[in-house]
C-alpha cells in the first residue's frame, strides 16, 4: 500500500506503522458525527500486544491515517485485541465520538447560533478557528440531557 501512511503518536513520538497494515477500512455515516478507522495489523508471536516492529500499540494512542500524501483521519485508537491469527484488529475514531456519546443540558435565552456553537465547543473542549457571525438571536432554546452532536 505505497499511498498509504499510517502514523502513530505514542508518548509523544512518531511511529510510521504504514507497513504493519494487512486491510483498511475507513467509514462514517451521513448524519453520524464521528468517524472511524479499522485496520488489521500483522502482529508478532509473543502475544504481548507488540506488532513486528516492537510499538507497542494500545488503546489511546493517537492515529492519523492519509492516502497520496491528504490527511483523510485523525483519532484515538479506542479498541484494540489480540488475535491467534497474528493479527491485531484496532479501531480509531475521531474527536467526533465526544461529541455523540457525552451528554449536558443546554439553556440559552436570546443568543445566535455563533454563541451557542462557541459555547458547545468550550463546554467540551474542542478547538476552533473560524466561526461565522450570525445576527438572529434564538428567544429560547432548551435542551436536557442532549448530545453536543444534537
């Protein structure tokens, strides 16, 4: 797989894991707010949890997964297993996973859709750069125990 690159961020190093992947897969759903990646590693025969190249690679290690050089993912590893088969399933998904399963209430009164976008993110912690100015202030918008993503 020449055009893919798979790299991994392990206690703050860079781990180029590209050549340890058997399968791919990389999916979302529309309306679904995160995505994710699945990919087969070949493992070796220790059963440590160690691929052929000695990383150890674990649950909450960071993934960026790009074809032809375009960062197409970047998430955290959240499953990974042991096989007999010397292979090692993991799954990564991206920072959209907090936003679907976290819940909070949310209470405005007499905000724009700007705010509230601000808000949202500063309550879970996701960066932002740019966000478009909106002049129509909601009277009322109330939400008990909802999703960021809803």
């Amino acid at each position: 797989m020449p055009d893919i690159s798979l790299i991994l961020y392990k206690d703050g190093r860079a781990y180029d894991i590209s050549g340890l992947a058997e399968s791919i897969k990389w999916k979302g759903r529309k309306g679904s707010a995160a995505r994710s990646v699945s990919i087969s590693l070949l493992d070796d025969n220790s059963g440590m949890n160690k691929a052929v190249s000695e990383i150890d690679v674990t649950r909450g290690n960071h993934l960026i997964f790009s074809y032809k050089g375009k960062e197409l993912f970047r998430g955290i590893i959240m499953s990974q297993q042991q096989s007999d088969s010397r292979k090692m399933p993991i799954t990564a998904y991206d920072n959209g996973i907090y936003l679907s399963n976290n819940k909070d209430t949310f209470v405005y009164e007499n905000k724009t859709v700007h705010d509230i976008f601000i808000d949202v993110c500063k309550r879970f912690g996701i960066k932002y750069s740019e966000v478009a100015e909106t002049k129509y202030k909601i009277p009322e918008l109330t939400k008990s125990k909802t999703t960021a993503w809803d």
